[in-house]
C-alpha cells in the first residue's frame, strides 16, 4: 500500500514537472555586454564638455532675461543662442579648472567669448552677404537683415559689461582687466574680423588654392579666439605665467584644428595631415601639467 502511494506521488511530482530541472531560455544571455574602460571614459568626457554647455547657457540665460524692450532683447537672446557652438568657451572653463580653479571663476569670461563668436557668426551669415560664407548657408534668419546686422554690435560691448560687473571684477579686478585686454585683441580688428575680411577675399578667388592664406584664416578666426579662451581661463584660474602661455598655445592649436576640420580647410585634402602635426604640438603644451587631470582638457582635440 505505501509502495503504492508512493509510486502514485511521484507520479504526480513527474507530471507536474516539480522535480524536472528548468529549461533555460538559450535565445537570452545572462551575461551584460561587457564595457570597455575606453567607452566609459568617452561617456564621461561628453558629460563633462555638456555640464560646461549647459553651465554656460544657463548664466547667459540669467544674465540676459527677455526684457522690455522686447524689440532688442528677443533677438539678442535669439541670435546668441541660435549660433552654432565653439569650443572657445568650454576650453576657458576647463583651462581654469586645470591650474586648480574653479569653474565659477570662469563662467563670465566663457559667457562673454560665446558672445563674441555669436556676434562673429551672425555677421557672417548675413541675409545680403554674398561672400563664401553664405552660400549654402542653412541658417533660419527670423529677422529682418538690419536688425541681424545691428544686434551682433550690441552683443561685443554687453559681453565686456558682463565681466565688469562680475563677482570677479570686485575680488580680482586687475584679472578681469586683463581678461578684457585678452578678448578685445583676440576679437578686434587684428584678429577674428581680420580673419573674416581676409576669408571673403580668399573666397571671391575662385579657382586659387593658397594654402598660405587658409592657414592664416584659421589663424586669426579660430586659432586667436582658442588662444584667448585658454589663456583666460588660467588667468582666472590663479595659474602661473609659464600656465598662463603653455594654455594659450594649447588653445591656439585647438582653435587651428578647429578651422582645418570645420571652416575654411574643411575641403581641403591636405588637412589630414596638418591635422596630426598640430594634435602633437598641443599634446606637447600639456607636458607641464603632468600630474595634473589632463584627460578631460585633451580630449578637445578629439571633437
């Protein structure tokens, strides 16, 4: 009788399936995909650079609220924010943090370069420009071509009010002056306008490759801004003379990366190779900072 019961038990443990061993689903994997340490650090760089972004959009947004009247600010705020974006500005951010400041300490100053490029940008792509620059432009132009050609006046002299009435201006008022002193002479006439005049006349050669005058271009259009932004950035970091020149070097290789990938060397075959010389000349301005977190500064030279 028990050998009976229990013959009838397992049958019904057996039908039930309760004894069988699970049947695993091989179309799953119970193994993650392994990240690489590269991939992860990728990750982490583009939040860095997106955290310095958005940092700085968010004090201009402060610092330039739409105000009556409405007529100026709306494309104030509209033409700054609607330019495409520069490396110059993060790269201040992140020249200060390097020699051990803060990026507080920096904001204005990136804030008042965007402004500057902004200005730049808009004048370029002007509704009535018929310079290199506007042809196949696919910039959306919401206002009338006076006022893009007056509102980018106001934005250099509101970048330059900006940092005067910083917190900075009031603790370190002889870095702020040279700040000024920096971006006037990176800006001004012998520098991004020079750039600018000397690309309309390159672009109105047609047919005449001179390699001279495209690296001249990107010289003074993306090379002095760069220049400006990293030498600004360790200026307001506290950081040394010898900081000081190796960061501006540094930024002026940036910036000519910059112009050879996307301005006015970004058709020319040759830019390649350009490209890996000048990557090396600023990886070498950045030996002096060994020790130091250099990462995260050097990947600019990858975007």
């Amino acid at each position: 009788m028990a050998a009976t019961s229990l013959s009838h038990l397992y049958g019904q443990l057996s039908s039930n399936n309760i004894c069988s061993p699970p049947i695993l689903n091989r179309s799953r994997s119970f193994y993650r995909p392994i990240v690489s340490m590269t991939t992860i650090m990728e990750q982490q760089n583009k939040s860095y650079w997106a955290a310095i972004e958005t940092q700085i959009d968010t004090h201009l947004k402060k610092s330039m609220p739409i105000r009556p009247p409405t007529s100026v600010f709306v494309p104030l705020h509209h033409l700054t924010f609607s330019a495409s974006k520069s490396t110059a500005p993060p790269l201040c951010i992140a020249a200060c943090e390097l020699v051990g400041g803060f990026a507080d300490d920096a904001v204005t100053a990136a804030s008042a370069i965007h402004l500057m490029h902004a200005a730049a940008f808009t004048h370029q792509h002007l509704q009535l420009s018929d310079g290199p620059m506007h042809e196949g432009s696919t910039v959306e132009h919401m206002f009338k071509p006076n006022i893009e050609l007056l509102t980018p006046d106001g934005m250099v002299p509101f970048g330059f009010e900006l940092l005067g009435l910083s917190e900075q201006a009031q603790k370190n008022s002889d870095r702020i002056l040279r700040v000024i002193i920096e971006i006037s002479r990176a800006v001004g006439s012998q520098g991004v306008v020079d750039g600018m005049y000397q690309e309309i006349l390159h672009g109105k050669l047609k047919g005449v490759d001179d390699e001279e005058m495209m690296m001249y271009v990107c010289e003074k259009k993306e090379g002095e801004l760069h220049a400006c932004a990293g030498a600004c950035g360790a200026i307001l970091g506290g950081g040394s003379e010898e900081e000081i020149e190796k960061l501006r070097k540094y930024g002026f290789y940036v910036g000519m990366i910059q112009g050879m990938l996307n301005g006015i060397g970004k058709n020319k075959q040759e830019r390649f190779e350009i490209v890996k010389k000048l990557k090396d000349l600023a990886l070498k301005e950045l030996e002096l900072f060994q020790g130091k977190n250099v990462d995260q500064i050097s990947t600019l030279l990858e975007m």
